[in-house]
C-alpha cells in the first residue's frame, strides 16, 4: 500500500513536472520563430553574414525544440512490459541527437562564413542589423536563465541541453552584434562581419559536443558523481542494522537514478528484520533524494560461515551444556563452538571426562553426547571431542 502510494505521488510529481518543462520549450520555440523571422530578413536585406547566420542558427532551435518536446514526452511515460525500469533513455537520446543538430548547425555556418569571405568586395551591413542582433542577445539571455530555472528545479538534463543552447544564441548573437557593429564603425573591415559568422559556428560547435559527450556517458551506463556517490553510502551506512556497505552503485535514468546496494548484516538476523533493513533503506534515499525512482538492495550476512557468538544463542548454549552435562560420564563441557548451516546448527565442543576411563567407555559417552544433541531443536549435526579431566584447566568457555 505504502509503495503503491509513493509511485502515485512520483507520477503525479513527474506529471507536473513534464506539464512545466513543456511550457517553457513551446515558448522558446515560438521566441525562436519570431527571433529567426527578424534576423533573417534583417540580415538579407541589411548585408549581414553574420546576422543570416545567426538566424538560421534561431531557425535550428526550431528542430532541436521539437526534439526536446518529443524527448520529455516520451520520458515522462510511466514504465510498462516493454520498459520496465521506465522511459527515461529517450530523453537521454533526444539530448544526443540535439548535440548532434547543434554540430550540423555549425558546419554548415563556418562552410558559409568561409565562402563569404572569398567573395570580392564585402559590403558594410546595414544599421538594422546592430538592432536586431541586440533585440536577440536580450531575449535569448532572457530565455535561458528562465529555462535553466526550470531544468534545474526538475532536474533534467536534456531541458539542462536546451537551456545552454538558448544561451549559445544569445552568445552567437553577441558576436553578431560586436561583428556589425565593428564593421558599421570600420567599414574597411568589412570581412569581420563572415568571421563573426565562423566564430559563432565554432561557439555551437563546442556546445553541441558538451551535450553529446554527456548524453553519450548516460548511455554508456556512466556512474554518478564521486560526491553524490558517497552521500548516498553515508545514508545507508546511518540505517539502524547496517553493519558494512559492501557495494553501492548508481547510475543516471533521464531525470532519474538507479541505485544498487549490497550491504551487511548480522548473520544471525531473521529474514523479516532484513526485509525491514531494505525498507528503511530505500524510504531514506528517496526522502533525501526525490528522483531515485528505483533502490536495489541486495542483504549479506558479514562473515560465512558465521560462528554463533551472539547473546541471541546464549539458551541455546545453555541448553547444549545442561544436557551434556546431565550425562553419565560426562564431566564439563569447554570449548563450546557453534556454527549456522542452511539445514541448522552444527555444534562442536569438547566433552571432558574422566581420564582413567577405558578407551570404549569413552566412545559410548561421546556417542550418548551426539544422541543428546540430536534432540535439541534446531541441531544439525555435533562434533564432540574427548578432553581428560586432567586438562580441564586448560579448557576457555
């Protein structure tokens, strides 16, 4: 009941949160219709390489939007038969293949900026070019502090991808304007107008290979950071019960995390107090950190085989001397060991007796001690060894 709650709550949130990431994207792509429409015409009209370069680099943003829009629907989808751990690759995706349009997008600039500059006798842009270029700086900048806001906040990479992708225009638009302007002011260099024009290719260029590379180590299955990796451990390591955590890895699903754990416990402790263990592990890691959506704990026993030293078996060893002792011909009883099998407890002790016995006397009191052992609850198997009275004081309990 409680699971089932929390994964409704998890929904609901991932719900809000894709309505949210949604929003902002639909209004930069029309921002980016309207800032590409401007430039573009400007730029034609005005002479501006730089400037038409720019615009096609807003007009891109159009596609790469769409890509952002399909990657969150699609990652916001709940887990079904055909992808149960959830959907939250294809927004890894969709950021791999924006790298990938950013990179296309700023080849096909620098092959026009460099044909640009071999054609004879560049011509000054025009003053309209300045404004529009400024109109973009402000607006793009605008654009992605308030879509960085929000990927933060739901903690998407790919929103993350198209945040820094609004602020790579309003870079590139910044080097359009300071290319226009140097030109206005100096109109003999003309030609800093197409190498504005390479630099901003260059400048999406680098953008668009941060974004593959963090997509591509998502997909590959990457590990989370050291620090996050070691917050989690102390987490685990703070659990009442936890006595070592022998193996923690996480990894990176979209917007969510995946959490692996093996951890160990008391060997003597029963499979409902381990079961227990695993709950208040998993509660606590996803009340710290909300967008681990799945926590794996695997259960093991800190020693194996286990010896049974615990105050848990003190009536047990109680019992096993007692009865031992109660025999005819048995002495004491020191070096009492005891040890847990899957079928049940295996007991090994050394059965003192009197040293002056005959040899088959001996095996008959060593064979009474196993048929004793035999049936006592919870007993396997005894290995009882013969100790003379005579060395009694070399004996430990």
């Amino acid at each position: 009941m409680q699971s089932n709650g929390n994964q409704a709550i998890e929904q609901s949130g991932k719900a809000k949160a894709g309505k949210e990431q949604r929003r902002v994207t639909i209004v930069g792509g029309l921002v980016n219709l309207m800032l590409a429409a401007i430039k573009l015409v400007v730029g034609f009209l005005g002479g501006s390489a730089v400037l038409i370069s720019d615009g096609v680099h807003s007009l891109s943003d159009l596609v790469s939007d769409a890509v952002v829009l399909l990657g969150v629907r699609l990652s916001s989808r709940p887990a079904d038969a055909d992808h149960p751990y959830g959907h939250g690759r294809f927004e890894t995706l969709a950021s791999f293949i924006l790298g990938l349009l950013l990179i296309a997008t700023a080849v096909l600039l620098a092959i026009e900026g460099v044909d640009k500059l071999q054609q004879p006798g560049l011509a000054t842009p025009s003053g309209f070019a300045l404004w529009a270029a400024l109109l973009s700086v402000v607006v793009k900048e605008l654009l992605f502090r308030w879509t960085r806001t929000v990927a933060r906040r739901t903690e998407s990479q790919l929103l993350e991808a198209n945040a820094w992708h609004h602020r790579s225009d309003a870079l590139s638009s910044l080097v359009a304007l300071a290319a226009v302007g140097g030109a206005l002011i100096f109109p003999e260099l003309a030609l800093l107008d197409p190498l504005g024009s390479i630099l901003v290719a260059a400048m999406i260029a680098v953008v668009g290979g941060k974004v593959i590379l963090s997509a591509a180590r998502e997909l590959t299955d990457e590990g989370v950071e050291e620090e996050l990796s070691n917050q989690l451990k102390e987490l685990v390591e703070r659990v009442r019960g936890v006595e070592s955590v022998n193996r923690l890895c996480a990894r990176r699903l979209g917007t969510d995390l995946l959490v692996d754990i093996a951890v160990g416990v008391d060997p003597e402790m029963n499979v409902f107090e381990a079961h227990r263990i695993t709950d208040y592990i998993e509660a606590g890691l996803q009340k710290k950190f909300p967008r681990i959506s799945r926590v794996f704990v695997h259960v093991e026993p800190t020693s194996q085989p286990e010896q049974l030293d615990s105050k848990r078996n003190s009536e047990l060893r109680e019992a096993i001397r007692s009865s031992c002792r109660s025999l005819i011909g048995v002495v004491d009883v020191g070096n009492l060991r005891l040890y847990r099998r899957a079928s049940g407890v295996v007991v090994e002790l050394d059965v003192v007796v009197d040293g002056q016995i005959s040899v088959i006397e001996g095996h008959r009191v060593m064979h009474r001690v196993m048929r004793r052992l035999r049936e006592l609850p919870g007993i396997e198997s005894s290995m009882p060894h013969l100790t003379p009275q005579a060395r009694l004081d070399e004996l430990g309990d």
